[in-house]
C-alpha cells in the first residue's frame, strides 16, 4: 500500500438493530461463524495498521465498549447518545481526531465481509489522485433499500441518495453505496457542520459529505468493487444466514 498520509478507521456501532430480533444485544455483537459481527471489522483495522481506530457505540454501549477494549486495547470508543443519523455518528469522532491530519476509513460494524485486499486498493487509488473523498460501491442485483449511486455526465459522482429520497429513476440504478468511505480528515469534519436533515428520515446523512465536497470544488472519487457479497451488511437473521453460507463456500474453496 502506498505511504502518504496516516490512516485512522471510524467504525459506526451504535445501532439497536432491531430485525434481528433480539432486542436486548447490540446488534454488532451478533455472532457470526462463532465470532460477533464487529471483530470482523476490528481485525480489518489492524491488518491495515490504522491509528487511531475510533468506535461509535450506543445502544448496549457498555458491552460493546468491552468488547472492543477486550479484541482491540488501543481503540477508543465515543458515545452517540441520540440516534440522528450517520453523519451525527461520524461528528462524534472529533473530540479524538481533532488533531488528526490524515485519511479517515469509514466502516460499519455490522459490515464484516470486507476484504483488506479490497480495501487496500481503494486506500491506494484514493491517494494516488490525492482525492478528498472516495465512495466504495458495487453493482447488486437488487438494489432495494440501498443508497444509490447518481453520477455525472463525465462518470463521477454526483451525489448519493437514500432509497426512501430517491425518484422512481434513480430507484432504477444498481450501483449502490457500501457504506464505506475514505475522506480527509479535515474535510471530513467541515462537510460535517453543513450536513442538514431536510430528507425523509430527519437524520443527518453521512451521504450529503459526498454533494458538499464535490460543491466545494474537491476531487471526489468512486471506487466499485465487483464483490457485491463483501459489501453485504447484516440487518435481518436472512442477511446473517447468507454471510454465513458465503463464509462456507469461501471456505470449501480454499480446501
């Protein structure tokens, strides 16, 4: 991997994640081929030797922390009290990177599939362009309930938009946003403050970084993984029964 600029992981886990249906374990906890959902991803922050690795809990915050601290000493968790939304997440992290100058990996707990091969090669393309944000997206068969990607007339990102704000056109596009982004630390934090709540959550989006970036003049970029499974997020016991079979076969294959 190419060195520029340190590396710093957010990891969004405050979630209750309530279709999974236990109501009472958060729901990055949940266990997965006998290890929970966010070890995954913290073991994707080692191996890509980030530091700081920073850990956005809420609902079971307590478990979670210990969790954490248990896999991963050295990260360090801030809490979202309220449930505004991924942007409102991601805000938190600053009491901890204020002072932090470099590139900032963007990950979800409850996506634990992604590879280091997959995200290395973005980290590189991103700072071989000297971009200022770069989206992982894939192309899915069926794109319901994801964000969707709208580009340009040139191909570059235009904006990113939630399926419940999004026209009938754009419900028509299959590349969709993972939830995984690479962004400049001090851009990051900026875009931020301007992040609004004006959709059909009332949430502030961690999406809108993408249009306010781009409005700014700054180089935003897409990356698209043609390995839609690793970007294949647990929210229902279906989607944890498919990582499973996908972990298996992975598996098998390597025998």
């Amino acid at each position: 991997m190419m060195q520029h600029s340190p590396l710093a992981v957010v990891i969004l886990a405050a979630g209750q994640g309530k279709r999974m249906g236990n109501p009472e374990r958060a729901k990055v906890l949940t266990p997965l081929h006998g290890r929970p959902l966010i070890k995954y991803v913290l073991d994707t922050a080692s191996a890509l030797h980030a530091s700081p690795v920073v850990v956005i809990v809420g609902h079971q915050r307590e478990a979670v922390t210990d969790f954490v601290q248990t896999v991963l000493p050295t990260a360090a968790c801030v809490v979202q009290e309220e449930q505004l939304g991924t942007g409102h997440a991601v805000a938190q992290t600053q009491t901890v990177l204020h002072n932090f100058a470099g590139s900032v990996l963007i990950l979800s707990g409850d996506v634990p599939l992604l590879t280091n091969e997959t995200l290395t090669a973005m980290i590189d393309e991103h700072r071989s362009h000297g971009a200022a944000l770069t989206v992982l997206t894939t192309r899915v068969p069926d794109p319901t309930g994801y964000g969707r990607i709208v580009r340009r007339s040139d191909d570059l990102l235009e904006r990113i938009v939630e399926h419940k704000d999004a026209t009938e056109e754009e419900r028509t596009i299959h590349e969709i946003n993972s939830g995984v982004y690479l962004v400049e630390a001090p851009l990051l934090f900026d875009a931020l403050s301007r992040v609004g709540r004006s959709n059909a959550q009332g949430e502030y989006y961690l999406t809108d970084i993408a249009g306010i970036l781009r409005n700014d003049g700054r180089d935003v970029r897409v990356f698209s993984t043609p390995r839609w499974h690793e970007v294949h997020g647990i929210n229902t016991p279906v989607d944890l029964a498919e990582a499973e079979q996908y972990l298996r076969r992975s598996a098998s294959s390597l025998l």
